[in-house]
C-alpha cells in the first residue's frame, strides 16, 4: 500500500483564541495534543507545519518534528503544501492535513480514513459526523458539509457543498465536518496551484476552492464524535470532556 504522511498547520495568528496552539489543556499544549492524536494513529511520520519559532519550540522540546513555513499563507493546505516540498517526500503518495485545533481527533479515524481512501484511490477525502444539536446547524464556527447520497459506515459520498450557517431542514444530507484531509501528492499539488475562488473568499473556507474547480471531495463518515477548538467555549467543553 502506498506510504502517507500527516502534516499539521499551524499559526499563532488566530483572532477569536489568541494564542491557540500554545494554550495548556491539562498540562499540554493544544498542538502537542493533535500531535499525540496523529502518531497514535501510526499512519506514518507527522510533522507541524508552522511559521512561528513558538510553536516550533513546544514541539520540538516535547520530541516532535516540525517544518517552518512561510508567514504569508493564508490557508492550512497552502502551508502543508509547502511543508511537503520542503521534506522532498520522494516515496510518499499521500499526505493527510489535519488541522492544529481538532485534539478530539480519534486515531482510529484516522487510519479509517486513510485505509479506505487508499483502497478506492481517492483524490481528495475528508471526515463527517452527523449531526447531533439543533443549534450546531446555525453556528458558524461548526462547518456543515453537504453531500450527494447518504454516508455510512459502509459507503461514502462526494460532497457538493460546504456552508458555516444553514436550516435544518435544508438538505437531505447534511453532516458535521471534520478539520481532516487526505490527499493524493497530484491533486495537493494541483489545489494549491488554484486561484481562491469566490465562494472560498466569502465563506471563509478553502475546500471550496477544491468544488469550484470540480475536484471531487469524497466523504467518509467517522465513528467517533470530534470537534475543532475556535472559541473560549469550545475550549471549556473540551477541557470538560477531559475532566470527566
């Protein structure tokens, strides 16, 4: 089977959680507990894809591997992209991004996620989980994904459309969205290479850049719950989770 790697980007520029990567959740640092997340999953080597010497500190005292990358990208893809040329993968296929705020992460999903994505040679391949709170549909920091059939743990689906705020009764198949991609080296190559595109500008979402050029997403769905850290309450409910 052909080799992956994971990259996670990460920036201490973030406006709604300052600091992000760097807060201490139980005596770890957020980027190190997505870090433990992905080695766990043993689906090959991970690096932290940063332009900040901080966060290139914390890995690096707590034994992990990271690339430095350039201070101007604007999205999480565009920085592992760079990462991945920089580490000159000449006997990797795929490269797994999984975003720096997403320490809920399930290992087990992860190597679902690249297992399968192998097996049926996909392109572009991400993670949903269904919704479960009439209030997640109109919050904007839980981004939906739209997809063409129903997903299970059986099937998949390409996805057609990805929103921050819809109805409930919108669509037939809408799902919660994971911050989790795994990419063929050719079709990472070729997204970053894309112009932004209007819709990814407006909503604030790179993988739209991917459906505005017709790169298929396909969407496998997870078998454990995760979500991404955006707000202090998000930080709280995490911390919660932990404690119980």
């Amino acid at each position: 089977m052909s080799n992956s790697i994971i990259i996670i980007p990460s920036r201490l520029a973030a406006t709604r959680l300052p600091q992000k990567p760097l807060i201490k959740i139980n005596n770890k640092t957020l980027i190190m507990h997505v870090y433990e997340k992905a080695v766990q999953s043993q689906i090959g080597e991970v690096y932290v894809a940063t332009c900040d010497e901080e966060i290139a500190s914390e890995v690096r005292k707590n034994g992990g591997k990271f690339i430095m990358t350039d201070i101007n990208h604007t999205t999480g893809t565009d920085r592992v992209f760079e990462a991945s040329q920089k580490l000159n993968l000449k006997d990797i296929d795929f490269i797994m991004n999984i975003q720096g705020d997403e320490p809920m992460i399930n290992p087990l999903d992860i190597k679902k996620l690249n297992k399968i994505s192998k097996e049926k040679s996909l392109n572009i391949s991400t993670l949903a989980f269904n919704i479960e709170k009439n209030g997640d549909y109109d919050n904007e920091n839980i981004v939906k994904v739209i997809t063409k059939n129903k997903i299970s743990n059986n099937s998949i689906s390409e996805a057609l459309n990805f929103h921050r705020v819809t109805k409930e009764d919108s669509y037939d198949n809408i799902y919660r969205h994971f911050g989790i991609y795994l990419f063929k080296y050719s079709a990472l190559k070729k997204f970053v290479n894309l112009k932004k595109s209007k819709n990814e500008i407006k909503k604030r979402l790179e993988q739209l850049r991917a459906i505005d050029n017709n790169m298929k997403i396909d969407v496998l769905l997870a078998n454990y719950f995760s979500s991404g850290i955006d707000t202090k309450k998000d930080l709280e409910e995490y911390i919660n989770l932990l404690n119980k």
